[in-house]
C-alpha cells in the first residue's frame, strides 16, 4: 500500500505522537474531558490513561483541580519537551499546532 508520504510496509503501524502527546493534546483541547474518553480518544485503556495523565502531572505538564465529582485539568504550556533534540523547545508550541483551529 502507499500513502501520501510513501509506502506502507505491513504489520508496521507507527505514528509520530506519543500517547503522552495525545493525551495531552485531549486535555488541553477539553480540560474537563474524563479519562474515560481520554482513552476512547487516544485509544487506550482507561488504567492507561490514569497511568499517563500521572507521569504528565508528575513531570508537571500539568495539574487537576477537583471539582465535585469531576477533574478540570490546567497544561503547563511552558514546559520543555523532555528528549534533549527538543529539550529548546516548550509544549506550547505543540498544543497551539494541534488545538488552533485551522483556517480553510
């Protein structure tokens, strides 16, 4: 099979975004989406996605605010990306390409 960038080799799915970055990019776009569909979104399991929402808090990319039954979640745009290739670069960056909407 070939695609827009070239050939597709079978049994060889990759993409280029972490499921780090893609439950980042979930809560930045919905800062009060549950995990639940956190991981519908990204594809993964719930406990998956707990288990990356607490290394990203951790690492403080971001943080929750408890509120009655539910979290609201704050990205810290200002954090660096975390391999030393990127290490110049914050998160931002990242977000504003993913979460802007695109002009058509």
């Amino acid at each position: 099979m070939t695609t827009e960038a070239g050939p597709v080799r079978p049994g060889r799915e990759w993409t280029f975004l972490t499921n780090h970055a893609h439950v980042l990019l979930s809560i930045a776009r919905d800062p009060s989406i549950r995990l639940r569909e956190v991981a519908d979104v990204v594809g993964i399991t719930e406990r998956a996605a707990q288990s990356i929402v607490a290394d990203l808090e951790a690492a403080g990319y971001l943080r929750h605010e408890r509120i009655g039954r539910r979290n609201r979640y704050t990205v810290n745009p200002a954090g660096r990306f975390r391999h030393p290739a990127e290490a110049d670069h914050h998160i931002g960056d990242l977000l504003a390409l993913f979460t802007s909407p695109t002009a058509t």
